[in-house]
C-alpha cells in the first residue's frame, strides 16, 4: 500500500484546436527518482480514478502517470459530439507522452548532479485497460523510442461482435432513457463523463483508427504484429474478449507477448493484489 507521503502533483496541459481549445487533467504521483514510469490508459468510459488499486500498490516504487481522455473526470469535453473518436485520443496521447518525457528528462538531470548518484535513464510502461490498450498500441507502434514495455488488460488482436454487441447493447439502454437505467444525464454523472460521450461512442466513426473488420469482428492482427515491444497481457478466465485459440494465435503473432491468466476475473482483470503482483515482476525483469 503506497504510503501518505508520496509525492502527488496535479497537471494541466492545454490542447488548442482549431474551433476552440481545451485542457486535459492528470497526475504525477510517486519518487521522481524511480527508474520505472507507469502511463496508464484507461478504458472506454472509464476516468483515471479506475487505476486507484494500481497507485496504492505500487506508487512507493514506481512513478505513476494517470489522465483522463477528453470528455471525462477532470479533462474538458470535445467541441463537438462528432470529435470523439480514437484518433483524437492518440493525438492527445502524443501531447500527454511529450509532457511526460519532459518531466523524465528533468527528474533524471537533477537525479544525476553529483559524484555518486549517476542513475540509469527512467523507462516507461504503457499500461493499458481495454481500449486504452489499444492505444497503448497504436502508440507503441509510432512513437517506440523511449518506451520499454506495454501492459494490456484483456485486450485481445481480434475484438469479437459478441463484446462489442454486448457493450453497446448496455450503453444504447442508457442513451435511450430506459427507466431501469435513468437517463443520460444521471449515468454520464455517475460515470464522470460528457453525456455526449454516451451517444459517440456508439458510432462507427468512434473507431477511426487503422484495422480490419471481418466475419468474426474487429481485425488488429496487424497492429499487434507490428509491436515491439516487450508485451504482458491480462487475460481474464471468464472474459469472452480472448479465448484459448485466441491466445495460441496472439503469441504466434507476436513472439514477445506474454501472458498471465485469471481464472475469476471478468473483462477487464481488476488491479487487485494478484494482477498486481505480475505487473511488478514483469516492469522490474524489464532490462
């Protein structure tokens, strides 16, 4: 349990666009001297709060990126309905890399003054949860230097139609206003999202980035082929996101996967004890 006094700073950095600008929030949590530095991605709807698990556990000893995409806890919403797709989260990301970098850079020039405290370069780990991982590919695909390993969360090459139609199935019960759910507004509040967001992700035009769709679903096979990376995934036991064949394919794809199974865990794996007993090992045997 990471301890009251680990250092926490809050952050803004400002995205200017061309109908107006907006901001996205995060935080730098944990000693700025460690050598391992935690990106974390959240999922679909999900805010930064979702990774609180990973930082009481492992903030003592890594240092921990946390952000909200737009439209969601502490980052301003799109413009427009139409501007929230996938491509506009990874330029975001691409803002929030450089912020981090920068923070790296100059944590590791004042870890070095002195005779005795040369300390190797920081590293940095993606870790992402659900579509979160797949931006932690796509960006591990553009922008490899400086990245040393990617952690997914039951993220699988293949997203099936029975994951997506079940997702959406439960988002378009919201939006329509069933009165088992409430309305829009109520759940996007719950959610700490932009009501907006509940209707745009729903749409085709969300998913904007490179892939295939095919019979079986959403193809990413060449993306995940693409990453080289040392890779870690999560693979929840009662998940329908990957199966047994799905993982023989996966680690005939890509021979630098890894993966770690949870026989309870739904989609995605908690950040419980368990999950994050594998995900130290695994950042500390990164060389």
């Amino acid at each position: 349990m990471a301890s009251s006094q680990v250092r926490q700073e809050h952050f803004r950095l400002l995205v200017v666009g061309a109908e107006r600008s907006r901001w996205l929030g995060g935080q730098d949590i944990g000693p700025e001297s460690t050598r391992d530095v935690l990106l974390c991605l959240p999922g679909l709807l999900e805010t930064q709060s979702h990774f609180q698990g990973l930082v009481s556990a492992l903030a003592d000893d890594c240092r921990i990126i946390l952000f909200d995409y737009a439209g969601r806890g502490t980052s301003d919403p799109m413009a427009e309905e139409s501007h929230y797709n996938m491509s506009g989260y990874l330029s975001d990301l691409g803002i929030v890399l450089a912020h981090i970098q920068g923070r790296m850079r100059g944590s590791a020039g004042a870890a070095s003054k002195g005779i005795f405290r040369d300390r190797p370069p920081p590293r940095l780990h993606l870790v992402g949860t659900s579509m979160g991982g797949l931006l932690a590919m796509y960006l591990a695909q553009n922008r490899p230097d400086g990245i040393a390993s990617i952690i997914l969360n039951d993220v699988s090459s293949m997203l099936p139609w029975g994951g997506i139609f079940g997702l959406m199935t439960g988002i378009g019960s919201v939006t329509k206003g069933a009165g088992l759910f409430g309305n829009v507004n109520e759940m996007a509040q719950e959610l700490g999202v932009d009501p907006r967001l509940l209707r745009a992700v729903q749409k085709p035009r969300h998913l904007d980035l490179p892939h295939e769709t095919t019979f079986h679903g959403v193809d990413f096979r060449n993306l995940f082929r693409q990453v080289e990376l040392p890779t870690l995934i999560l693979r929840g036991g009662e998940s329908d996101v990957i199966d047994d064949a799905e993982e023989e394919r996966m680690r005939s794809l890509n021979p630098r996967v890894q993966f770690s199974v949870f026989p309870q865990a739904g989609h995605p794996v908690p950040y419980d004890r368990a999950s994050l007993s594998v995900i130290r090992d695994f950042v500390k045997s990164i060389s």
